[in-house]
C-alpha cells in the first residue's frame, strides 16, 4: 500500500513501534550509504560480482529510502493525535 496524503486507512504500526523502527532503518540506511562510498573510491578495481553488489546495494537503499519516506509520512500524520511521541527529526538525528 502506498501512502497518499490525506488518504483514509488503517494503521498496522503503532506510533510507538514506528518510535522504534524509524531509528533503526535510519542507522541501517546511514551504514550501508557509507559502506557504498566506500567502494566509490576503487571503483575501477571492482570485480564483476562486486559491482553487482554495488548495484544490488543501491537497489536496496533505493527500497529503504522509500520504506523510511512512507513511514516519516504516517509518524508525522500520528503525532497530530499523539504528543507525547519525539519528533521524526529526532528518531533520525546521528
């Protein structure tokens, strides 16, 4: 299902349990952003299977990027009914 503003459905995730895995996508996101820069600087010394993982990885963050967009969109539109929840900034914050 894919998250339309505005749009009437029911929640799955709880704000809470959304507390909890907002952050932890958001580190997993961070890790593998970095372990893909990391294979930037030898790109040129890349075998064939490690640039498919390269390519598979950017698929992959490509996927957790949209997954943590989706999930941004429902815990913020919680939070208007729930306070006592931290803000998306702060779950993601380094």
């Amino acid at each position: 299902m894919r998250y339309e503003p505005g749009a009437t459905f029911v929640r799955s995730i709880s704000e809470r349990d959304m507390a909890v895995v907002i952050p932890l996508l958001a580190a997993k996101i961070r890790e593998l952003t970095a372990e893909l820069h990391a294979t930037e600087e030898r790109m040129d010394e890349l075998s064939d299977e490690e640039r498919r993982n390269r390519m598979d990885l950017q698929d992959l963050l490509h996927q957790y990027d949209i997954v943590l967009d989706s999930l941004r969109a429902e815990y913020e539109d919680a939070l208007r009914d729930v306070s006592n929840l931290p803000s998306y900034d702060e779950l993601v914050r380094t």
